[in-house]
C-alpha cells in the first residue's frame, strides 16, 4: 500500500472517529440539559406547592395561636373569680383590663377574615362570643354591691354561668384547634 493511501486510510478513520466523538458529546450535552430542565421544573413545582402550603397555613397557624391567648386572658379572669384572697381584686381588674383590650384591640377578628374556611371561622366567632358574654358579666359581677353579690340570681348570672361558659369553651377551643390541625396536615 503506498504511504498516501496509509495516510488517507489514517486521516479518514480520524475524522470518522471524530464526528462519532462530537456526535456522542452533543448528545450527551443534550441529555444533560434535558435532565437539568426535567429537575429544575420540578423543584419550581416542589417550590409553588411549598410555597402554597406556607400561605395557606399561615392564617390557621395565627388563628390556633389566638385561640389559645383568648382562652389564656378568659382563664386568668376566671381563675381570679374563683379565689379570694386580698390581692383579687387589684389581680381580677388588672386581668379584666387586659381582656377587655385584647378584645377591643380587633386583632381576632383580624386573624378571623384571613380565614378561608367558613365552619372554622363561625366556630371561633361562636367561642368569642361566649367569652365576650362571659368577660361582660364578669365585668357586671366585679361593679355589684356586696349585697348583691350575695343574692343567689344575680350570683348565678353574673359569676356562676361565665365560669361555666369559659369551661365549656375549653372543650370548643380543643375542638376548633383539632380542626386546624386536620386542615394543616391536609395541605
């Protein structure tokens, strides 16, 4: 074989050698980015339903967490109802002023129009009601005479029933903070 045949042979062989090269670069080039955009779309749809869950559980979140300071200023208005020891009535108003603020303040309701769930927000509107009737006639019961507070009636209506209303929202604020956690696992 003469030498410009060899180096023909040498030559084309090379160059066939390099396109099957440049041809399998490009296509694993190609692959490549298939596979890049494949995991970058889905971590943008990880990320919108990651995001998604996080704006949906916000709200719930603030309404648990409200849930559970109404019932704490309700109870410490309570527990001081319920003692009688010489600091009671300076403790009782003090805790009554808080409520009252609290209450006055609109930050419940507030948390209650970020909701979405409409039987969630009517069970929470329900239990502050309830303290509201009850922090009321706490607050009636705290400006009767001596007297009065004696009399059996008034006694019943203005200390025995909001004691009764704050227990009974015990078990309704349980209730309604199950029902948030239900909704938060469902997201």
């Amino acid at each position: 074989m003469e030498a410009w045949a060899t180096v023909a042979l040498v030559l084309g062989s090379n160059a066939i050698m390099g396109l099957v090269n440049w041809f399998a670069t490009r296509m694993q080039i190609k692959n490549s980015d298939k596979q890049l955009e494949k995991r970058l779309q889905a971590q943008r749809e990880a990320d919108k339903r990651e995001r998604g869950r996080e704006v949906r559980s916000e709200p719930l979140l603030k309404l648990r967490s409200e849930l559970a300071r109404m019932a704490g200023k309700g109870e410490k208005v309570w527990s001081n109802v319920a003692r009688s020891d010489k600091q009671v009535p300076e403790e009782f108003e003090r805790a009554l002023a808080e409520w009252s603020a609290y209450m006055a303040s609109g930050e419940f309701e507030q948390v209650l129009f970020m909701q979405y769930d409409l039987e969630l927000v009517y069970s929470a509107k329900a239990i502050s009601l309830d303290y509201e009737l009850a922090r009321y006639r706490f607050e009636i019961y705290w400006h009767l005479s001596d007297e009065d507070k004696k009399n059996e009636d008034k006694k019943k209506k203005y200390q025995d029933e909001p004691i009764e209303l704050i227990r009974r929202n015990r078990r309704e604020v349980v209730g309604v903070q199950s029902e948030i956690s239900k909704l938060l696992e469902k997201l």
